[in-house]
C-alpha cells in the first residue's frame, strides 16, 4: 500500500471504531474511542464530515476481510492514512476519464471496520466529546 499517515486533529488515541455514518448534504463518519485502549484525556468521539459533492465513493468493511491492513503498526502510525496513488484511485481511475486528478484516498482502519473515502479534499473535523 502506498499511504502516508494521517492525524486529522491533535490529541487522538490510536484506536477507534466506526460508530455510525450518516449521510445527506455532507455525509459524516462518526468515530468512538476504543475504551480499553485509548486513555481518558485522548478525544473520545470525533465526526470526519465531507460535504456530499466532494466524495466521490466510499467503502465500509469488516476488519476481518483486509488483510491488506493487517500488517499496520497501529501503535506507532495510528489508523488513519492518505494516499494519491492506491490502488482505489487507479480503479477509478482506469474506470472514467472523469476522475479528478486532485482526488485523495483516505484509509480509517477501525478496530473492526474499515472505511475507505475517495474525496476531493480533506474533511472537517468536529470534535464531540
């Protein structure tokens, strides 16, 4: 896999889950602190939000199914990562002419789901605690 790590706010732990995903005029991936591994002054719950226009596709899975993320290391790069070159993208890519060249893939390893985003920029962040 060809990712960068990702911090998309300060004070995070390093394992969260899915908790719900919601869309509509922005579509937002809401994010819940796994209690037994993330320590009480770290963010407990966070919103990644992306105006609707600007996702291109996104794609939800169970953990258990990508072993292409099995071998991160979670506790020294977290689970959120970004890329312009995956193999996502080139899907797309190699799909439609239309594909932006501006687009990012961004890769939340949850600690049982996977979500991968195809957006034009980066989310908002809304912190919920």
């Amino acid at each position: 896999m060809m990712f960068q790590k990702w911090i998309p706010t300060n004070n995070l732990g390093n394992a969260y889950d899915m908790e719900s995903i919601t869309w509509g005029n922005t579509i937002s991936f809401t994010l819940v602190a796994d209690k037994k591994r993330v320590a009480q002054d770290n963010i407990q719950r966070f919103q990644l939000e992306w105006n609707s226009s600007h996702i291109i596709s996104y794609h939800v899975t169970d953990e258990t199914y990508r072993a292409d993320c099995w071998g991160l290391d979670f506790e020294n790069n977290g689970r959120f990562y970004t890329s312009n070159n995956s193999d996502y993208i080139e899907t797309f890519q190699n799909k439609s002419p239309l594909f932006p060249d501006n687009a990012i893939h961004f890769l939340i390893v949850g600690t049982n789901t996977i979500v991968d985003v195809l957006a034009k920029e980066y989310p908002t962040v809304r912190i919920i605690d």
